[in-house]
C-alpha cells in the first residue's frame, strides 16, 4: 500500500485480456473450489439421507455443484467487467445492502437454527454474505476518492462510513449473528488503517462504539424476550467451566475428527464423526472432516491453497494501478483471510464456537456466490496491474 498512486482513476477498460489475470490466484481458487466441493461429497452423505424417505447420498452434492456453477459464472462476469464500472456503483450497493439487512427483521426474513439471518425474496439468500463485500466496495470508494477521502479520514468519517457501518452491526446484532459483526468490525479496522484514517477519527469512532455497545447492553438487560446469554455460555464452556457435556459436544467431536485424521487420515469418505456425531459436519465443521478423512498431508495442503490465494492478492493490492483497485483487493483478501483464521480457530477449539464459514468449503450458495464474485475483481484488477503474474 505504500506504492504512489493516483487517488481514483474512473477511466474504463475495454480491451482486458482474460489470459492476463494472475494465474497462481485463479489456481489457488479452482483448487479450493474442487477440494471443497469433494469434501462437501464425503461430508454430508450421511445427513443426506436423514432429508426425506427418498433422499440420496448426492441430494447435497447436486444442490452445491448447481451453486459452484453459477459461481464461476459470476467469477468470470466480475472478472470480465471493468472494476471501475463496479466503482460507481458502490454507494448505491452499500445502500441496497443495508436495506436488506433491515428486510431480515420483518417478515420477509426467515430463521434457521434459532437465528434469524434469511431473506426470502423469490430465493432464500443471506443478505451478511452480501454486506460483507458492499462493505469493502464502499469502504474502497470512500478512502480513494479525491475530495471524500479528505473528508472520511477526518471526523467527517463519522458520519460517512463509521454510522452507516453501524447501523449495519446493530442489525447483525438483533439477527443475532454476532460471528458477522466480528467480520464486519474486523474489515472495517483493516480498511481504514489502510485508508490511513487519523488518530482523532479512530478515537471518536472507538468513543462512538463504547456508547453503542453499553446502550445496546441496557436494552437487551431490560428485554426478556432478547437475551445472549448462550454467547456467555460457549465463552465459559471454552473456558472449562461448562455446566454440561452438551456446552462442550460440537468442539470435542470436532478435535474427535482432527486427532484421529494422524498423517495420511482414514482415507476420503470413511470418515466416522460425520455419522451425525459431529454438528454441521459439511458446513462450519467441514475442516474437522477433512483433517480426519486426508490426515495431516490434506490440512497442510488446504492452508498450503489459502497462504498462496492471500499471498497473491495482497501482492495483486501493491501492484494495482490505483488507490481503489489496491483497496478494493486488498479487502476483499482480508475478509477471506479473517474468515480463514477464525474458522480454523473454532474448529481446533482455540475460540469459542461460531458460526463461521470456511470459505470456498462450507455448504451453500450466497457465500459461495460473494466468495466467487469477489475472486473476479479480484482477478479483473489483477489484469490491469504490472507485475509478474506467473
């Protein structure tokens, strides 16, 4: 990020070459896209019949190859379409992404596993999963455009990104789904230590967030009807103060699956703990399965897959050919990075519980589909940047 470039460059591209994007990122992705489709294969064979009476070991596999596809689609869409088009668009995306944050709560909204963080609009999607890259689109736009980057990384940043942001965590917070308001206040830091935001806007907004948070504690504390007790009951569990087996079941069958993976593991599909012993075992768990199933070799590999995919797009950051296209990536690479690291910290039990995507291999389409979208901007900036991309 320390390379001189021009604030923002609006100038569209119509000549990008395909062959020009970076070719170990695209390779890390297709790998993760495979291995993590495979793995959704062998994980949910077993809840897969539990569906229906006339269920069948590729009922889960089908519905996720069907949202593979329409992913690379969108890859290959976003990496086809100029970036800067995207650009222009940011704020308007930002916009329409906290409209649906907002639909969560009424009716429209729907709630799987006690939390309420669906939109049934024709298809049922999760509006987070789409926050977090409007997030990044915007917070891009904002710290790279002459004339409003002057004004956001000043005090002014107050009311042009660090209010609108939270409007976006207190409605996370009312879904609940506090594993996202850890994401999106972690993109959010990130973005603007790379924005270069002053000490005095850091301060007000830290100032901002201390008064949200007590507000929102007094409230909760006088609602009997919204409680987040169960967060403080899966820190104490992590803690070794469980009051039961059942605080502690999800992460013991998950260090079940890993510690009996050895080297080589049991070998793909035989797998034990994913015969309904193991929660979520092709979604937030699906890391758990692998370690059991390809052993050590298999994990090595996978991190092996995402140290080269952030590698690449950081490096794709110092080398873009503007501010934007450098903070756009390198956002985007962050929000994986984050994702990464909290996952593998629950899965290995060195976090508390929650739910947490492993990106490109939990079960799913909308994740799928933003993961995907955003590896082709990703991918777009990369081709018009100069550097060596092989």
């Amino acid at each position: 990020m320390a390379r001189k470039r021009r604030a923002y460059n609006d100038s569209i591209h119509t000549n990008i070459s395909f062959s020009q994007v970076d070719f170990w990122l695209l390779l890390s992705v297709v790998l993760l896209v495979g291995i993590g489709t495979m793995m959704i294969f062998s994980a949910s064979t077993p809840s897969s019949y539990t569906k229906s009476a006339t269920s069948t070991a590729y009922d889960v596999l089908k519905t996720q190859i069907v949202f593979t596809v329409l992913g690379i689609g969108l890859m290959f869409l976003t990496s086809m379409v100029d970036y800067k088009l995207i650009a222009r668009a940011s704020v308007i995306l930002f916009a329409v992404s906290t409209v649906l944050m907002a639909l969560v709560l009424t009716p429209a909204g729907r709630t799987v596993n006690n939390a309420r963080r669906w939109l049934k609009l024709g298809i049922l999607f999760q509006p987070s999963e789409i926050l977090k890259l409007a997030l990044v689109l915007y917070l891009a736009y904002v710290f790279s455009r002459p004339g409003l980057r002057e004004k956001a990384i000043g005090l002014r940043g107050l009311y042009i990104f660090v209010i609108p942001v939270g409007i976006n965590v207190a409605l996370l917070v009312f879904e609940p789904h506090v594993s996202c308001v850890v994401i999106i206040v972690a993109i959010t830091a990130a973005m603007m230590l790379a924005g270069k935001v002053k000490f005095r806007t850091w301060a007000a907004a830290v100032l901002l967030v201390a008064l949200a948070v007590l507000a929102l504690f007094l409230f909760f504390k006088s609602n009997d009807k919204l409680s987040f007790e169960y967060i403080m009951d899966r820190i104490s569990a992590h803690g070794g103060n469980a009051e039961s087996e059942a605080d502690t079941y999800q992460a013991t069958q998950s260090l079940y699956a890993i510690g009996s993976g050895g080297l080589f593991g049991r070998g793909f599909g035989k797998s034990v703990q994913k015969y309904l012993y193991l929660p979520e075992p092709y979604n937030d768990f699906i890391f758990s399965i692998l370690a059991e199933e390809l052993g050590l070799v298999g994990v090595l590999l996978v991190i092996t897959l995402f140290g080269i995919l952030i590698w690449r797009g950081y490096k794709i950051s110092h080398n873009a050919p503007d501010l934007y296209g450098a903070l756009l990536s390198f956002g985007i690479i962050t929000n994986v990075a984050i994702q990464v690291v909290l996952n593998l910290a629950v899965v290995s039990s060195l976090m508390p519980v929650t739910g947490i995507s492993l990106p490109f291999f939990s079960y799913g389409g909308t994740s799928l589909w933003i993961m995907m979208a955003s590896m082709g901007l990703v991918l777009n900036i990369s081709k018009q940047s100069r550097y060596s991309k092989f």
